[in-house]
C-alpha cells in the first residue's frame, strides 16, 4: 500500500512538474536571433509571449521594461506607409519596430504602447511608419509591466486614396472645377515621372477633357502643404507626355500653379504630388478661359474709344493698348476686369480724346 501511495504521488508530482514546464516553455520566438520571418504586403500572425524573457542589451520598447518580449522579421515588399499592431491580443502589449542585425545594436523606427486609433480601446499597441522596400524590419511585442498572453499581430498598409494610381483617377468634367483630395498615404508608382522635376512620392490623379479650345489655368492655392503639378497626355504612367508643370506657384507661395493651350476635346492627366514627399489635403482649381474677342466703337458723345471684351462668363481680362503698330513697342495695362454673367466687359479709353492708339484683350492668369 505504501509503495502504491509513494508511486501516485510520484506520478502526480510528475505532472505537476509537466505542466508547469508547459506553461513556462521560452517561445520559439523568444530570442532576436531565432525570430520568426514574414513576408507579404499584408501579414497576419499569431503568437504568445508567456514563458519568454528579456535578452541583455535589449531594449525597452516603448520606453517600458516589459520583461517577456517575443521577435519577429518582415522584410518590406513596397515602399510606403505602414500599420503594425496588436489588436486582438490577450493582455496589455509593447510594441516596437527596429532596423540592425543584433538585439544590442538596434536602430528604433517606431514603438507604442497603447494604439491611439483602436476602436475598442483596449491595451494593444500600434505604430505606422514609412517603410522602404527590401528593407528588414524586426518587431518586438512585450508587455506592460511584464504581462503576457496570446498576441495577434498585423501588418498591412493604410488605406491609399481611391486616385493614388493613374489607373484610377478620378473624372472631371466642366470649364470650372474646383474639387479637393488628400495625398497622405499616397504611393508612387513604378516608372512615374518626377512631376515638376521633384521625386516626391506621394501622388494622386485627375482626369480632365477640355470642353473647347482655349487657355486652362491648374492651380492647388489653398492645399495645405507644398505642393507640385504636372499635366499630361498618355494613355499609361510609363508613356505620358508633359503638357506644363510647376513647383512653386509664380504669384507667390508653396502651392503650385500651370497654364497652357487647350484643344477642344483632349483629355488631360493630371497628377499632384509633394515636394520632399510631403503630403496633406489637396484643393484642386481648374478652369478653362476662352480667348477674348474684342470690339471697339466710339462712346456716347463720340468722345473716346469704348471696347467691348466678350468672352467666358466671370473670366479676368486684361486689355492693354500701345501708340504705333511695331512690335517693338511695348503694350501697356490700361484695365483689368472680370466678364458679368453674359461673358462681356465695356471699358472707355477716356485717356485717347486727342491720341490714336492700337488695343488688344488677354487672359488674367
């Protein structure tokens, strides 16, 4: 009896000791040098960090001590904006993402503690940062004051703007637009040109079809970062060619503005980017004016020329007017003004009583 009381307690004391061996088993991940490799665009993986420690020289990630910390390594497949995070995880999770190839010498991109966009308001954790591509990021997730539990980790990019690639850009239509946008998070495609000569990197797309021929001014006055403009014509982001571009808009400020020929009926490709690869909300104007015609008839009394400007309905003009026929002669501003709802403008030269002088109308840029 005795010796079969001695054996079960043996085996009781062996289980005991099993399961308590279970329960504390280091990860596989445990350790920098055996983490877990991933790959892909959009990575969903699950893991625990009960049982694991804390290496020496490690970090504290998140600026926490943490104490069980687990390893993983994504190797980037784009360049761009990225998510990392936890949700979904069992307990209070750190988080921290880093560049280098051992667990001392570490370069931190990006740590949190708790993930400020969770819907749920949990304890989880998440970080978004510019990635660069065939670079290899390694992830760390500990827990606050050394909690554990079972981890969900994701990694995926932000949602991009419906118009980030040329493919889909948005339609527009009319002789007066004015639309909005935004290119945070924004990509650039492969074989994109540099718009305005600057490499950015975070562009958008529009599609305009000129609705007659005649001048169209571009501009992103009221976007609310630096931006650069290019249009052109192509049917591909590998095959465009440029019709104007512009960095800085020449009437002042980090906007950007373009002016150029229309033909009745071409489409235009317009893109806007950042300069540096800055981005933020975009306000895009594009409107299309019709080349000035221009009367002249003596005014009431017969005093002094009266010039008609006809054109497009609350377009600015400009009438300018020199003395003698040759090009030589410089042309001079004697009014601007802007058409009423008929798309015309009468201006009396009260100052050519006694004077023949020669007159013509342009487009306000």
């Amino acid at each position: 009896m005795v010796r079969r009381l001695n054996r079960i307690v043996r085996l009781y004391s062996l289980a005991a000791w099993l399961i308590v061996s279970q329960a504390t088993a280091a990860p596989a991940n445990d350790s920098f040098a055996n983490a877990i490799p991933m790959t892909g665009a959009t990575v969903i993986t699950n893991g625990s960090n009960a049982g694991a420690t804390k290496q020496a020289g490690e970090p504290d990630h998140a600026g926490d001590p943490g104490g069980k910390s687990v390893w993983w390594l994504w190797t980037a497949p784009f360049t761009g904006s990225v998510f990392i995070h936890t949700r979904g995880s069992s307990f209070d999770t750190l988080l921290g993402v880093y560049t280098g190839t051992s667990v001392s010498g570490l370069t931190l991109v990006s740590a949190n503690d708790q993930d400020p966009l969770d819907p749920l308001g949990s304890d989880t954790s998440l970080v978004k940062f510019n990635a660069v591509s065939e670079t290899v990021y390694a992830i760390a997730v500990d827990g606050f004051a050394g909690a554990s539990g079972t981890i969900v980790l994701t990694i995926a990019p932000p949602p991009r703007p419906p118009n980030d690639d040329f493919a889909q850009r948005i339609v527009l239509a009319g002789d007066s637009i004015r639309t909005n946008g935004s290119t945070v998070d924004a990509t650039k495609e492969v074989d994109e040109p540099n718009h305005a000569g600057e490499p950015g990197g975070k562009s958008i797309w529009w599609s305009w079809t000129a609705p007659g021929p005649g001048r169209a001014i571009i501009t992103t006055a009221g976007s609310y970062f630096d931006t650069v403009l290019g249009v052109y014509r192509g049917d591909t982001v590998d095959d465009l060619v440029e019709i104007a571009s512009n960095d800085q808009d020449p009437l002042g400020g980090d906007t950007s503005r373009v002016s150029f020929t229309t033909a009745a009926g071409q489409r235009y490709e317009i893109a806007v980017d950042g300069w540096n690869g800055e981005s933020g909300e975009v306000l895009l104007n594009v409107r299309l004016v019709v080349p000035p015609r221009l009367n002249i008839a003596r005014s009431a009394g017969n005093c002094c020329p009266q010039l008609r400007v006809s054109g497009a309905a609350g377009a600015r003009y400009a009438i300018e007017g020199r003395v003698t026929f040759s090009a030589s002669s410089a042309w001079q501003p004697m009014a601007t003004n802007a058409t009423d709802t008929s798309g015309t403008w009468t201006f009396i030269d009260s100052s050519a009583t006694n004077l023949m002088r020669f007159y013509r109308a342009r487009v306000v840029e």
